[in-house]
C-alpha cells in the first residue's frame, strides 16, 4: 500500500509523464527548468553587475590602493598618452572598473566548469531514478539513492581539491602577459620604469582578485554538488514548482548579500565569493529539510535512514559506472566549453597585442558582454534539464512514439527562445543591460555593443543541439552522449578559431576574432542535429544486433537493427535477407543459434550458410 501510495499519490508520475498531452507535459516540465536556469543567470549577470559597480566605489579598492606606490593616476594617463602617440598603440586606463570587469572575464571560464562538475553525479542518478519510477522498481531506486549521495560527497571533495590547485594556472593563461617596453618614443627611462610597473601592478591585480572570488568557489564545491543533486532528483519525483521556487528565492538572497558583503564589509570581489557561499549553503539546508519532510509523509524513496551503511541496500559500484559516464556527458560540456572559452579569451588577447589594441581593454569588454550573454544562455539548457526528465521516464516506459515528439517540440521551443532572446538583445535590451555597467566611454559602449551583437548569435544557434544532447542522455546513450558533448568545444571551435584567426590579424582585429564563437555553435549544431535525427528514426527502440554470415566470399559481419521486443526469428531472418541482397540463405542451418532477447547492444553471433 505504501508503495501504492507513493506512485499515484506522491510522484504524480505517470499522470505528468505518460497521460497528459505531449506539449502540455513538455511545457509543464520545460517552463520551470527555464526558469531555474533563467534565475541563475539572472544571479551570474547581477553578481558581475554589482562586482563592477560596487567595487569601484568602494574607498578600499579605489586607484590610490592599487597604484599608490608608482605614480599618480594623472601621471599615468600623460604616459599612456605619450604611448598612444606612437603607431599601433591603443591603450587604455586601467582603473578599478576595467580590473574588475577583466577579472570578472578570466573567472567566468572557470566558474562555467565549477557549475559543471555536479552533473557528473546529478544527470545519470535523476535519468535512471526516473526510469525506475517508471517501471516501479523501489530496490534499484534506493541502490541509486544510497551509491550516488555517498560519489557526490567524494565528487565534490575531489573537485574542491582540483579546482584549487589548477586556478592560478588557469588565470595567468588567460590574462596574458602584461605588456613591456625598452623604448618608446622620449620616454625617458624613468617614464618607462613606471608605465610597465603599471602595467604589471593591473595585470597582477586582475589576477588577485580574482583568486579572491574564485578560491571560496573552489572550497565550497561540495555544496554545489549536492544543491543540483537534490534539485534534480527532486524534480524527477514531479514536485517541479518547489524546485523553481527554491531555487529562484535562493539566487534572490545570493544577490542581497553580494551587496552586504562588498559594500558594508569592504570585501571586494571576495565578497561576491562569500555571497555565492552563503547562497550555497542555505539552498542545501533547504533541500535537506524538504526531503526529510517529504519521507516524513511518505511521499519520496529518498529517506537519510537508508543511507546509513548498515541500512537500505549496499552501495553498487555497477549502477554508478553507468551513471557517472551518462554524467560526464553533461560536465564534459561544460568543462571543454571553459577550456575553448578560455583559449578564446588568450587568443582575444594574443589578436590584440598583435593588432597593437590593449588586450586588457578587451578583456574588460568580454567581463561586460559575457555576463549579458549568460543571462539568458544557460536557460536554454534549463529547457533540456527539464525535458530531460519526461524523456526519460517514457523511455522507461518504451513509449518511443512520444519521445519523438518530444524531440521535436523541444527543439522548437529552444529555438523560438532563443530566436527572440537575440532579436532583443541585438537591438534594445542588450544596449540597456550593458548600460548598466559603469565608467564606460563612448568608443568603451560602442566597442560592448558591438561585441554583445556577434557573441550573443550563439544563443539560437545552440538550439539546434539541445534535442540531441537531451535524447542521448535520457536514453542512456553513454558513448554518444559523450561525443556530441565535446563537439562544439573540441572539435569544431579549433576549426572556427583557426579559420578566424589568420582573418582577425588582417581585418578588424579582435572584433573579427569574435565571429570564431557563433561559427563553432552553429555548426556544432547543424552536425548533432543529424546525428540526433538519425538515431531518434533508425535506431530508438531497437536493438543492434552484430550478425557473422558466411558467404562463398568468406566471412560478413553485418549488424541488424531489430525492434527491442522482436523476439521470433522470422523477422531476423528477413532483415538479414535484406541485408545480403541477391545472396540467398539456407535457413535451415544453424538458425537455432540466433536469439532475440530485447536487450539492448547485445552482441549476438550467428553464422548460416549462404549461397547465390
């Protein structure tokens, strides 16, 4: 009964899932994904905002505390006049406000693989969680609940560790070299002394703070892990608006203490850290008290006592393996998106020192228009997060029908989103948001302006993908889940960036370098776009069957894809007769040894005898 209780009564299931019409239960499990990610970057935006507004005015980190020790600030702005002089020299003041906007730009790459690393666990444990509702089965959903919780607690230890060691490296690659000089124009040698100890005193700076905001990220990612993990197995249990709401009041108070702790406690770009912490920790407190509550009533299989060793089932080594793998897929994404983000970033950088423009300068560019693209980017992969739990649960249930079709009204919605999501930033709301930044003159805005319109294409063109990224996932497509995941980041950004590159030295110099991004999404794409649509019509519920023929050629491998419930051996023997064409068989030997079981890629050997 209480298993009863929990199916109909608790989950609401398989009246969500299964019954209620296929567009509306895509909406219904699409709107609040959005809007948790729509939250988040709502949260990222505003964090950067107030970063480049509050620091600024802080007393604390004004120009006097940073180049105190070197000169005057009207003293470096005659230098860096006399520099601009010479030909092929662009730079600009590196005050308060373009430092943290810099920092604000290497951080972000990082940051991206940080808010990665929870799928590992959080992805594969909700699709397979989801799929044992479905088919009901408690044991193996409490052998999922017990082994995940217990990798997440060692995913987060191990990525606080990792994260922690590799940032300054990171950093110092994206930030560049500072630039020195041996002679410029009359400068004397005391001029010089001092325009590269400025130069080197802002790049030593961005740095700085940086590593304040992103070391407390580091150390608090065990946190991280579990807010998406409960949130996701949560959500798979159908209570989808607690989730959003949750998540949304959280975020709410992430903001509030950014203010706190950077304006009232003087903490800089540390205090971004400390209220992304905060924010952190009571979203965990929320959701340990909320799965308590829902055991309590007897609406969740989630209840702590099983998770003590001697209680609940053992921890399964085997059920994690799959998960982790379906897991990466997701943090593979992510992770190689900062690493193509961050080799973005040094060759911006490596365009403008080549092209005499201020790579710093730009830099603080992409810390204005990153933060506005993010805004709105990840909620398109909300709209696949929340999908990908419907997708799954009728895969649980072999309703490939209805998977299609949710293939399809989820592309067209992440398209229409981010269809009209650029249409709006490229013409009023994207001059609005970066308006908002401070301490921008005019060529500063155009330069933003012009940047946000190029950058921000990725957000339709990255549509295209969200289909297949989703259906590979929830199908438990582990290899090709995993390889269009690397795609956009380690296959087709190399070949956009090379074909830019070599055009940006030539052209306009780093604003021509901005296309390489939209050129790598929109063909990532188009490419996991066919493949997605080849699987979701030739292969979705069948099983590939690897079939040994022996011809008087000699020996064919030939693979058969058979619908998974297909077990009589007539139809075997027709799509394999399809597949040797004129050749004909003696069915009557050795067709005893072909079996069909519906077990998904389960090789089968076969041999007949077959003559012309």
């Amino acid at each position: 009964m209480q298993q009863k209780r929990f199916v109909n009564k608790g989950l609401k299931a398989h009246k969500l899932y299964a019954e209620t019409p296929l567009f509306k239960a895509v909406l219904l499990v699409a709107i609040p994904g959005l809007l948790i990610s729509l939250m988040s970057g709502i949260y990222v935006f505003a964090d950067q905002l107030l970063l480049s507004i509050l620091v600024p005015a802080d007393p604390m980190h004004n120009f006097k505390s940073i180049y105190g020790d070197i000169a005057t600030q009207a003293k470096i702005e005659n230098l860096l006049e006399q520099l601009n002089e010479l030909p092929g020299n662009n730079y600009f003041l590196a005050d308060t406000s373009t430092i943290v906007k810099s920092a604000v730009a290497i951080t972000l790459p990082i940051m991206v693989v940080i808010n990665a690393v929870p799928n590992i666990a959080a992805i594969g444990a909700s699709s397979m969680y989801g799929q044992c509702i479905a088919k009901d089965n408690k044991p193996k959903a409490l052998q999922i609940w017990k082994s995940t919780f217990y990798c997440a607690i060692a995913i987060g230890l191990l990525s606080s560790i990792i994260f922690f060691s590799i940032n300054d490296s990171l950093l110092h690659l994206m930030s560049g070299k500072a630039p020195h000089f041996e002679n410029a124009g009359d400068m004397t040698k005391s001029d010089l002394a001092i325009l590269n100890a400025y130069f080197e005193r802002a790049y030593e700076t961005q740095i700085n703070w940086s590593h304040e905001f992103l070391d407390i990220l580091s150390w608090s990612s065990i946190l991280n892990v579990f807010i998406l993990y409960f949130s996701f197995m949560v959500r798979v249990e159908g209570k989808l608006w607690f989730v959003t709401t949750a998540e949304m009041c959280c975020n709410f108070v992430n903001i509030i203490f950014d203010y706190v702790y950077i304006s009232l406690c003087h903490a800089g770009m540390m205090g971004g850290g400390l209220a992304t912490l905060t924010g952190w920790s009571i979203n965990v407190v929320v959701y340990t008290i909320y799965i308590w509550y829902l055991g309590k009533k007897g609406e969740t299989w989630m209840k702590y006592r099983d998770l003590l060793p001697k209680n609940g089932s053992p921890i399964s080594y085997t059920i994690l393996v799959p998960i982790i793998i379906i897991g990466l897929s997701v943090f593979l994404r992510n992770f190689t998106n900062s690493i193509a983000n961050a080799w973005f970033l040094a060759m911006l950088a490596n365009v403008a020192t080549k092209t005499g423009a201020d790579a710093q300068y730009w830099q603080s560019i992409s810390g204005i228009v990153w933060p506005v693209g993010s805004l709105f980017f990840y909620a398109i992969f909300g709209i696949a997060d929340g999908v990908r739990t419907l997708v799954a649960y009728n895969y649980g249930r072999s309703f490939y029908s209805r998977i299609r079709r949710t293939y399809w009204y989820a592309t067209l919605i992440s398209f229409i989103y981010g269809a009209v999501i650029y249409t709006c930033l490229a013409t009023f709301l994207g001059a609005w948001l970066i308006n908002l930044f401070p301490n921008m003159d005019p060529a500063q805005y155009t330069d933003a302006i012009n940047y946000m319109r190029i950058q921000v294409l990725f957000i339709p063109a990255v549509a295209l993908s969200i289909g297949g990224l989703l259906m590979f996932q929830a199908t438990n497509q582990m290899a090709m889940a995993n390889f269009i995941a690397v795609m956009q980041a380690a296959i087709t950004f190399p070949i956009a960036a090379g074909v830019i590159y070599p055009i940006a030295l030539v052209a306009n110099g780093p604003m021509t370098f901005v296309i390489a991004n939209p050129l790598n999404t929109g063909s990532a794409g188009i490419i996991i776009t066919i493949i997605s649509l080849i699987y979701l019509y030739k292969y979705l519920g069948k099983t590939r069957v690897k079939v040994k023929v022996n011809t008087r050629e000699g020996s064919r491998a030939i693979t058969l894809a058979v619908p998974s419930n297909i077990k009589k051996l007539s139809y075997a023997e027709r799509e394999l007769q399809k597949s040797l064409g004129n050749n004909k068989i003696a069915t009557s030997l050795h067709m005893s040894t072909l079996i069909f079981d519906g077990k998904k890629n389960r090789k089968i050997k076969y041999t007949a005898q077959v003559y012309s």
